[in-house]
C-alpha cells in the first residue's frame, strides 16, 4: 500500500468511524488528540502543590510528595477519563494523560524512577495491560527517568476498590503485594504511580513494602485525586 493510499484509506475510516471526545462524546477535529477543547478547558486541574494531603500522607505513611493531575469525583463526567484507559483499552490515552501530569510537575524534586503500582497477573491477562503503568511511562517520559515495573507484585487478586468505604479499602488491599527485584531502586527516590488516589489504601499497602528497600524515599502520583486526601 503506498503513501497515498494508505492516507486515502485513513481519512474514510475517520469519515466513517469519527474519533470522539473520551468525556462528553463529541467529534474531535484535528490538534485535539484525546478531548476536545471545551472538556480540556474544563477539566479540573490540580494548580499546585497540595499542601494538605503532602502532609497528611508524610505524616501517616512517610511519603514525600503528592502529584495529581484532577480533581476526580464519579458524579463528574470526567471519571470518564480514567474509566477510557481502565476499561476501554485506550493505552494511548493513559499515555497522553500521564505526559500531561508530567508536565505539570516541574519541580520534580530528584525522582529517578517510576513504579507502577501492580495488577494481579490474572486481572492483568484479563485488561490486556495495566493502566498505571500506561500512566507511569508517560509521567517518564517527560521526566527522563526510567520505569521499573519488576519491583513490586501483586500476589492478591483483589476485588475492586469502587464503592467500597475506607475500612473496607484498606481490608481488601492488605498484604496484597510482596517486593520483587528491589537492587534497582536502593537508595532512590521512586514515584509510586496509580490511576486514582481516594481513601490511600492501596498506597499504604505499597508503602509497607517499599518501606522495606533500603534507602529508598516514595513520592505519589495519580491522575485523579478523590477523597480527603
């Protein structure tokens, strides 16, 4: 198939199947990758550090930082952001989105590396990838760092977190991931990477196991950020 075939045949499947707006739906028109203007603009946006949940989360479970790109709340539409990359396959997006956190987090204070937090190989089979790691190599590419993806497992194939309350959070994520090949990240300052942070369940469930690497220090990121911290 020659060039100009191939673009001949690209614009009648965009003509016949027209790519639309992960949030509200709408056809996107060209230079508008994933959302469309509108929804872009009016995505709500992290505008700086958030001061409370940093220390919360260092008071409580020693974690530096805390990036977020959203604010997420199910009742918004934007979930639908989060729930393109999780459930609908769309690894490009999760891409796009981690690169756009990335970019935001300009003060990345020395990370050296990503560690997306884990799928139960059998759920991970299931999705065809894991969304975080989508997340994370985006948030890497920016940042020029490297992922390292064999550090931390999940042995637990847990339920999903969704409408569960906080002690039940915390309860179904317990003991759910063991250390791997931790040799890499001694002495590191590792971005631990998700797609949502609500109740910090499954964060806490990550940090007694990174806490374990000698030397390391953990900073979070996510692209939503739900809840009270």
């Amino acid at each position: 198939m020659t060039l100009f075939t191939s673009s001949i045949f690209s614009s009648f499947f965009r003509l016949l199947y027209p790519r639309a707006c992960v949030v509200c739906g709408d056809v996107l028109v060209d230079g508008e990758p994933f959302l469309c203007s509108a929804c872009l603009s009016g995505l709500p946006l992290n505008e700086g550090v958030d001061e409370e949940a940093d220390e919360a989360l260092a008071n409580d479970l020693g974690v530096g930082y805390l990036y977020w790109l959203f604010r997420y709340d199910r009742a918004s539409d934007f979930h639908k952001l989060v729930y393109a990359i999780k459930y609908r396959s769309n690894r490009e997006l999760g891409v796009w989105a981690g690169k756009m956190l990335g970019e935001r987090m300009q003060d990345d204070r020395g990370i050296d590396c990503v560690i997306p937090v884990p799928l139960h190989p059998e759920r991970e089979k299931e999705r065809g990838f894991n969304q975080a790691f989508m997340i994370g190599m985006g948030i890497a590419s920016v940042l020029g760092v490297r992922v390292e993806s064999g550090v931390l497992s999940r042995v637990v194939n847990t339920p999903s977190q969704t409408g569960l309350e906080r002690g039940q959070r915390a309860d179904n994520v317990a003991e759910a991931f063991e250390l791997r090949d931790t040799v890499c990240v001694e002495g590191c300052h590792v971005l631990l990477v998700d797609d949502v942070v609500t109740s910090g369940a499954t964060i806490r469930a990550c940090m007694i196991e990174l806490s374990k690497i000698k030397g390391v220090r953990v900073s979070v990121a996510c692209l939503g950020k739900s809840g009270s911290i």
